[in-house]
C-alpha cells in the first residue's frame, strides 16, 4: 500500500525541501509544492493529492483562503507555521498546528493525524 498524497504550501525553499524529505521518510508521496497564494490556490482546487501542509504567511500574503477550499474538497490539511496555533484563524482551530523550527516526530504526529481523517 503506498502512502498519502501530500501538497506542501511554503514559500521557503529550504523548509519546503525538510518538508519534503521528512515526509517521504514518513512514507507520504509529495505531488506538489507551491510557493505563493496564487499558485497554491490553483493546486489546491484542482491538484490530485489527499491532504496538504500549510503555511499561513507567503510572501508576505496571508494563505487564508487555502482552508476551505481544501475543506470544501474534503481534503485534510495541517498548518506549518512560525506563528504557532495564534496564527491560525479561529475557523480553523481544529486543524493541526506543526511550529517551526519542526522536527520529524512533530510532523509524524501530525501526518497520524491527518490520516485518520481520511476517509
């Protein structure tokens, strides 16, 4: 059985790389990587992937619009920010929250997470 899809949303690219290779360690496969709101939005409406990994701030341009279309989609998704849980919008409380700097324990605790929400 091969593992989840994942869409990573980062505009660092080194973070975006950790991101990466930690979750193929975890057994994820990434389908897609972007780097800014617009590009991000685009993959998150139409993208082939199961769940995906946040980032609130890129570029300075507040991501708030990936939730939900990522919940209207019913795909599951965890946020990975230097904000913490504070960044988040209180709409999306429930989602999962990796701070970085993150390690691979946090993010496999996250990815737990998420795969139990799949359906």
């Amino acid at each position: 059985m091969s593992g989840p899809r994942a869409l990573i949303v980062e505009d660092e690219a080194v973070i975006a790389m950790a991101l990466e290779m930690f979750l193929e360690e975890l057994g994820c496969r990434v389908v897609g990587v972007a780097g800014n709101v617009q590009e991000a939005l685009e993959m998150a409406t139409t993208g082939d992937f199961d769940l995906a990994f946040l980032d609130v701030n890129l570029n300075g341009q507040k991501a708030y619009v990936l939730p939900g279309v990522l919940e209207r989609r019913n795909k599951p998704f965890a946020f990975v920010t230097g904000y913490g849980a504070q960044g988040v919008l209180a709409a999306h409380a429930a989602a999962p929250v990796v701070t970085k700097p993150f390690s691979k324990a946090a993010l496999a605790l996250c990815l737990d997470a998420l795969k139990a929400r799949l359906a």
